[in-house]
C-alpha cells in the first residue's frame, strides 16, 4: 500500500486506515509525523474521522431497530 502521493500528502487508503484504527504500526508512524506538518491532510482526517463516527452512530441506530 502507497503511504503517499506523489505529491506528498497522504493518501486517502492511509488516511481511511487510520480513521479506523487500522493502518499497520510502521506507517501510522509516518502519517502521524507527516500529519504534525501538513494542514490539508490533518483537514482531510478530520474529514474522514467524521465520516466514519456518523457510520458508527448510523450502524448502532440500524442494529435498535432492527433493520
């Protein structure tokens, strides 16, 4: 898996990963370095981070009521 973009910035996989909690230790490394710098990416987690808190809060409103 591609950390980066040829640009610099992390890519969207990277980002996904660690708003989930799941990018493998050596990269979560990288990104949280490379996120202490760069301003668009920490928005763009920021981004992913609340999408994937309404799908929590989404997924646990579906399971009450049973659909």
């Amino acid at each position: 898996m591609q950390v980066f973009t040829r640009t610099g910035h992390a890519t969207e996989e990277s980002l996904g990963l660690r708003a989930l909690g799941d990018l493998p230790a050596s990269q979560r490394l990288l990104v949280e370095e490379h996120l202490t710098s760069c301003r668009p990416c920490r928005g763009r987690l920021r981004e992913v981070l609340q999408f994937v808190d309404l799908l929590r809060v989404l997924s646990a409103a579906s399971r009450k009521s049973g659909c």
